[in-house]
C-alpha cells in the first residue's frame, strides 16, 4: 500500500491543464463529459483515500471501536500507520460527507421550492411568470421538466431570439446538464483540487447548449444574439434561490463562439496536440487514482481480514 493510498488527493492537480484546453478546443459535449468523468473519478478515489486513512492512522486511538487486531504490530508494518494523518483525516472526512450533504440537500430544496411556486400554472412544458424582472432557466423534474421565462424578458426578445431562447433552455433539458452540473459541484465539496473542472463544465454545458440551440434554430447568429441581449437587459443576476438552474456562463466569451464556425465533434482530441496531451494527462492522472486508492483498499481489507479474530 505504501504512499500510493495518498496519491489520490493530489493526483486531481494533474487535470487542471485539461480543464481550461478543454473547454476552449474540444466541442462542448466532448468537454462536458470529458471533465465530468474525471472530476467524478477522482473525487471518489481521494475521499476512499480519506476513508483509509483514518482507519489506518486511528487504529491506535484509545476507545476507537474497531478490533483489537487491527492495533498489532503486523498490521502497523503491512500499512502507513500515522496517527497524526489518521486523526486529520477524520474531520477532512466529515467536512466532505457534510458538504456533500448539504449541497444536496440545498439542491434538492431549489427543485422542490421552484415546482411549489409553479403549481399554480397550467401543466404545459413552458412557464411564462408575469414577472417585471427578466430571466429565464431550465427547471429539470423528470416528467415535469419545463423552460421558465418571465414576460419581461419576452418582451425585449424579437420572435428569432425568443426561438434560439427556448431551444437554449430545451437542450438543457434533454441533456440533462443539471446531473453534469451536480456531479462536478459534489467532485469539488470532495476535494478543492477539482474547482477548475467545476467552473469549466458551468461553461461547456452553457456552451453545448448554445450548439444545440443553433442547430435547432438553424442560425448561430440569432442565438448569439439572443443570449447577448438577454445578459444585458437580465444583468447577468437571476433570481438566488434558482441559481443553480441559471448558470449564465462568460457571456461574451459563449457570444464570440457562436460566430465562429460550429466546433468539429470528435470523440477524443488528437494526441499531438495541446489539449490531446492534456487530455491523456487527466486520463492517466485518472488511472493512477483509480489503481492507488483500489490497491490500498484491498490491502488494508486484506491485512486487517488476517489480523481480526474470528
């Protein structure tokens, strides 16, 4: 086991290259799920580590619960055995099992708060609020998924830019970017490391949806152009208790694409290029984590197996 079991905490350091090419030379969906995968892989590794670690390092503590064979001398030497990481890595446990918590259960609270303020209103699949504030967001719940727009913003729109708006919002639905978007805001509460990948898939799933929204329409134009408008008449600043549903993205930066040519869609970047080293790079970055925290799991189930009595 060795100090591969605390590889996994620093190995996401390898995927930050990966997070800012990939989001500027990769099409949208390939990025999307590139550093979701990544960023979920590695988030359940190092909290694994964390979990070893402190039944590694806590063996030792006085009224700990586990078995009197697990403190031996043979399992100190066939384990890292520090009682100073064991016992930082029990309040670095519980930090991440109640970020983790608490963000799904503010997630889960948003949904449930947004569909009650929508009960009032027909059952149709768009929600129009007659509201003097202008937004608009993709509300995802399952069977009840629906595009919600306040008629302020409608009436800034042209009938072009009201077409681009809801199939922006439709392919967030049908993707179901909100999972991406949870996933990699998880992967970050588990370990800091992974912020970069999480603000990278904020951006390319606003970016997928835009390619989605431009080949539905049929113009890139007319969604550039709606999405530039509705940043400047919205202020860039939709409701709080619905901003994990209206993540805005760099808006010029989503502007200025969509009047480039549409990104070449490619399962995999080439390795002779930037983003294709820094693509394997996070893959075998991956790969390691993935082996070090699975090697020492089945050591330490191993060892400590052999050293409880029966």
């Amino acid at each position: 086991m060795g100090v591969l079991v605390f590889l996994p905490l620093v190995l996401p350091l390898s995927a930050w290259p990966v997070a800012r090419l990939a989001e500027q030379r990769l099409h949208p969906r390939t990025a999307t799920w590139l550093l979701t995968g990544v960023a979920a892989v590695m988030a359940a590794c190092s909290t694994v580590c964390l979990g070893l670690v402190m039944v590694v390092g806590t063996a030792q503590l006085p009224g700990n619960p586990l078995p009197d064979g697990w403190s031996d001398p043979e399992v100190r030497a066939a384990v890292p055995y520090d009682e100073i990481v064991g016992r930082a890595a029990v309040p670095a446990l519980c930090a991440v099992v109640v970020a983790c918590g608490r963000t799904l259960w503010r997630y889960g609270r948003v949904r449930r708060r947004a569909h009650r303020a929508l009960a009032g209103l027909p059952a149709a699949p768009v929600a129009v609020l007659p509201d003097d504030a202008p937004y608009a967001y993709a509300l995802p719940g399952g069977r009840r998924d629906r595009v919600v727009v306040t008629t302020a913003l409608l009436e800034r729109l042209e009938p072009a830019e009201r077409r681009a708006l809801f199939a922006h919002e439709r392919a967030h639905l049908a993707a179901r970017h909100h999972r991406f978007l949870l996933a990699v805001r998880l992967a970050a509460r588990a370990n800091p490391f992974l912020r970069p990948l999480r603000t990278a898939v904020s951006y390319t799933v606003e970016r997928w949806a835009d390619e989605d929204a431009a080949q539905a329409v049929g113009s890139r134009r007319a969604v550039a152009c709606a999405i530039g408008k509705a940043a400047l008449v919205s202020r860039g600043t939709p409701p709080a208790a619905l901003a994990g549903f209206a993540v805005a993205g760099p808006v010029p930066r989503r502007v200025a694409a969509l009047l480039e040519p549409a990104p070449v869609v490619r399962p995999w970047p080439p390795l002779c290029t930037p983003v294709g080293l820094a693509a394997w790079g996070a893959a075998a970055g991956t790969a390691v984590s993935a082996m070090a925290s699975a090697n020492s799991a089945v050591t330490l189930v191993l060892v400590l197996h052999a050293a409880t009595p029966l």
